[in-house]
C-alpha cells in the first residue's frame, strides 16, 4: 500500500452519510447498494506530473481492462482517477499465529475545512458549509492496494469552495412555460 496527499480539482462528491451514492441496477450498481452505498468522488489531477508519479510507483494503469485515469471534464488538466470506499466494507484477516483481526475499510471519508488556512482548519459539515460542488479545490488523500489495481479515498481537505447546485428541476425552457 502505497498513501498520497494530491492537490485536485473535485466532481460528483458525494462523500458524506447524507449523500452518497447507494448504487442502482447494474453489475457494479449492485455491489454498491450490498454494502449500503459508496463513498465517491472523481479526483481531477492538477499537473501531469502527478499522474505520471502514480504510475511510476506502481498504480495499475488497466485493472481489470478498464482504464484507472480517465479523461473528463476541463476541471485540472482534464484527468481524473475514481476514488472510492464502501460505506459497510469489513474484512478478517489471520495472522501468522492464526489470530483473526477485523479491519473496517468502510465509513466516511474524513472531509476537513481548510478554507480558512491550514491553521484553522475544522470538520466539513454538509449541513452547515454545503455539498461539494463540481470545480471545488481540494488536498484528496488516497491510498492504493493490490498492487495498484485499487484506490481507496481516505480523507479531503477542501481549500476552495464551489457550491454545489442541483441539475434536478426545471430545465430554462421548462421555466419559459411556468405562469404565476
């Protein structure tokens, strides 16, 4: 395993209990909801270099013959990995002695507010300082296993602020038929 600390650029945060992502009908929507939902964001790189420093240290650029860092929108340089963890998510391993040991690899990503300097950081409340809106700067903290195939999300340090605005309701011509 390997942890990192990035300065990236966020889309579709939904990383706190009250909004993230329960899955739907799909293979992989399917695994989702049996672990009562994911924990997920998709972590736009700010510079190639770090992109090309993931892969050097052994982030597996295909797992499973689907590419890991995905061209999207023009937030950063356009590149952005998926990181996840499963809201119920344990696992039971033995040690050399045969002892067993539960790790919890699920629950929230810690969310801190960084926006009033490092020196004054607190906890993100969703209630109180908002959803995490697409363009919203943050240090993401992420770690890889197996061998790179997998990233885990760990904690998000927002240090610039976008409100997120919902794309549910009426659409500008929706709105040109309302009356009253």
């Amino acid at each position: 395993m390997a942890k990192y600390t990035m300065d990236m650029v966020l889309e579709y945060a939904k990383v706190f209990e009250e909004n993230r992502d329960m899955g739907n009908d799909s293979s992989a929507g399917k695994k989702i909801a049996k672990h009562d939902g994911q924990y997920v964001v998709n972590a736009y790189f700010t510079d190639e270099d770090q992109v090309q420093q993931l892969l050097s240290e052994g982030l597996d650029p295909k797992p499973m013959g689907h590419d890991r860092i995905k061209e999207g929108n023009d937030f950063g340089i356009g590149k952005y990995i998926k990181c996840a963890r499963m809201h119920d998510h344990k696992m039971t391993f033995k040690d050399k002695k045969g002892k067993e040991t539960e790790v919890d690899f699920g629950g929230s990503p810690k969310v801190v507010n960084f926006t009033n300097g490092m020196e004054n950081k607190s906890w993100w409340d969703m209630t109180d300082d908002g959803e995490l809106g697409n363009g919203t700067s943050a240090k993401v903290q992420f770690e890889t296993y197996s061998n790179g195939a997998g990233v885990r999300l760990l904690a998000i340090g927002v240090t610039d602020h976008v409100a997120w605005e919902s794309t549910s309701g009426p659409s500008a011509d929706d709105e040109m038929f309302m009356v009253g």
